[in-house]
C-alpha cells in the first residue's frame, strides 16, 4: 500500500470518522432515532450524556457536521475508495447516519440540500465497497432503510435491492 494511501485511510479514520463523529455525536443535537439502531455500526445511547447543556450541544453538533462534511469530502479527491480498507465502511455510515439526522433536524434550504447531496455521495461510495465486499452491500442496505424511514420516502442515486 503507498505511503499516500496509509495517510489518507488513517486521516479518515481517525480523525473523521471515529474520532470526531463517534466522539461528538452522542453530546450533540443530533439525536438518534430508533431506527439507526439497525446498523451494527451505530454506538449505544449514553443516557447520562441526555443531560448536558445545550452550549454542550451546540458545539459538539458543529463538530459533528464539519467531520462529516471533511470525511465524505475526501471521497471526492482523485482515485478509487476501493484502494482503501473496508474498515472505512463503518465510518462512512457513521457519517450518513450524522448527515440524515442532520436532515432531519437540524439543516434547511440549502444546507438541506447540500446534506442530501452528501448522503447520496456516501451511498455511491458504500456501493463501490459492496462490489468488493459483503459488508459494504450489508450496510449500504442499512443505511438506505435508515434514511428511507428518517427521510420519508424514497432517497435519490439509491440502490434497487
């Protein structure tokens, strides 16, 4: 593996995926909805964490929104994602699933519409890794039940099953 592939895998990883959304979402204003406990990937709710101030909030969910925007940002660099681990694959739906709650909640007008064009972009990589990988098929049907259900209706670039 190149050196620049290691880098950019460990960047995602680390610092977009798990580190700042697995981290933040859970004090953040982007609560979980029953349904996003279908994927293996979704963390269990701290009911302690239930509590914080809404400052707390603010900021963790600002912290959330922008690891999300950077971690799907990387998949629009040059190169194939499938040169990447498919241990991203728990990050990228980690990232959708912070994106559609964000939908949901939390963003209007074109924002909205910036969110849903990054949840069809994560759903387009989860695609290319379900070529490659059960797995990355697995939670690509997850995700699209997810956003069906928190979203209402049908999710445009989806994949048929």
């Amino acid at each position: 593996m190149r050196t620049y592939t290691r880098l950019t895998l460990l960047f995602i990883l680390i610092h977009c995926c798990r580190l700042r959304v697995y981290l933040h979402r859970p004090r953040s204003q982007l609560s979980y909805c029953a349904i996003e406990y279908v994927s293996k990937c979704t963390p269990p709710e701290n009911e302690a964490l239930l509590e914080e101030q809404q400052r707390i909030r603010d900021f963790h969910t600002t912290k959330v929104l922008e690891a999300a925007r950077e971690g799907l940002g990387l998949f629009t660099l040059p190169g194939s994602c499938i040169a990447h681990s498919p241990m991203l694959i728990c990050g990228v739906s980690l990232i959708l699933l912070a994106e559609i709650s964000a939908c949901r909640s939390q963003v209007h007008g074109d924002r909205y519409a910036a969110a849903r064009e990054r949840v069809r972009l994560g759903l387009g990589v989860l695609k290319v890794y379900g070529k490659v990988w059960k797995v990355g098929n697995r939670t690509l049907t997850e995700i699209q039940a997810i956003a069906r259900e928190m979203l209402g209706g049908s999710i445009p670039g989806e994949v048929a099953n």
